[in-house]
C-alpha cells in the first residue's frame, strides 16, 4: 500500500507483527506483510532441504541477514503465521480518506459531494462513508453531565 508506515501504526499491531519487527525490524517486517500476509509460514533451521523453498522466498523478500534472524529466533516453528496486520491498514485506509474527503471540502466541495465522490476509490459506500465520519467526531470518552447541585 503505498505510502503506508507500519511503524507508525505500532500500537494496532498484533504481537506476532510486534515481535518480527523486534526482530528484523518494522521495514522487513512491512515487506512480509506486504507479501505473505495471512499466511502460515513454517521456519526451518536450514536443516532440512525441503524448508529450502520458503527460506528463498524470504531471502527474496527481506534479504539473507533477516532470512539468518527468522531462522534464529523462529526456526523450527510451524506455527508462524506471517499476520495480515487488517486492524493496523483498516485505521491506515480510513485516515487516508479522512485526508481526502477534508480535502475536497477545503476546496469548497460539499460534505455530501465530497463523500460521494471518495468513498468508492476505497471501496465502501456512501452509507459507511458517514458511518466513518460519525465514527471520527464521535469524542473519545462519553460526556457525563457534571450535577448542578
């Protein structure tokens, strides 16, 4: 995606995306991701010739030193499963047409406009479209009404 950061959205990254990155890093990270995100991918030791094949893909993806890390920190895991990060884009892809809508509106565009016009180059609706902008000025916390008295 292009443009997008997965560093800075740290904080919505589940632990296994957390834990790569402490390992090779959020750059390589990103590009397993990217690549093989949602897939399980086991980690051989390099004993074996069969794990031959998903160590070249990872050599080709992230490069032989991360490729030299994975097989430190996972190898011999079957269980890996490179994460597909959906909350940490889902929050990407709403801030980019957050941007976009706030632009056509400063250009004079109508809210309305502006919606209709955004909404299907990231694929929802109109209907989600204000959902999200709901979502958005909603405050953080509920407002308590302080007493009078």
């Amino acid at each position: 995606m292009s443009g997008f950061d997965l560093e800075s959205m740290a904080s919505l990254l589940p632990d296994t995306a957390r834990e790569l990155a402490s390992v090779i890093g959020f750059e390589a990270t990103q590009k397993l991701v990217e690549r093989f995100g949602g897939a399980r991918f086991p980690v051989g030791r390099g004993i074996m010739s069969h794990g031959e094949p998903r160590l070249a893909l990872l050599r080709e993806t992230i490069g032989e030193e991360n490729t030299q890390k994975m097989m430190q920190h996972f190898g011999g895991d079957s269980t890996l499963v490179i994460p597909r990060c959906a909350t940490a884009l889902r929050e990407y892809r709403n801030r980019c047409f957050y941007s976009d809508v706030d632009a056509l509106v400063n250009e004079g565009k109508s809210l309305s406009i502006a919606l209709m016009l955004t909404a299907p180059r990231y694929g929802f609706g109109d209907s989600w479209a204000w959902h999200l902008l709901a979502e958005r000025n909603r405050p953080d916390e509920p407002q308590v009404q302080q007493r009078l008295f």
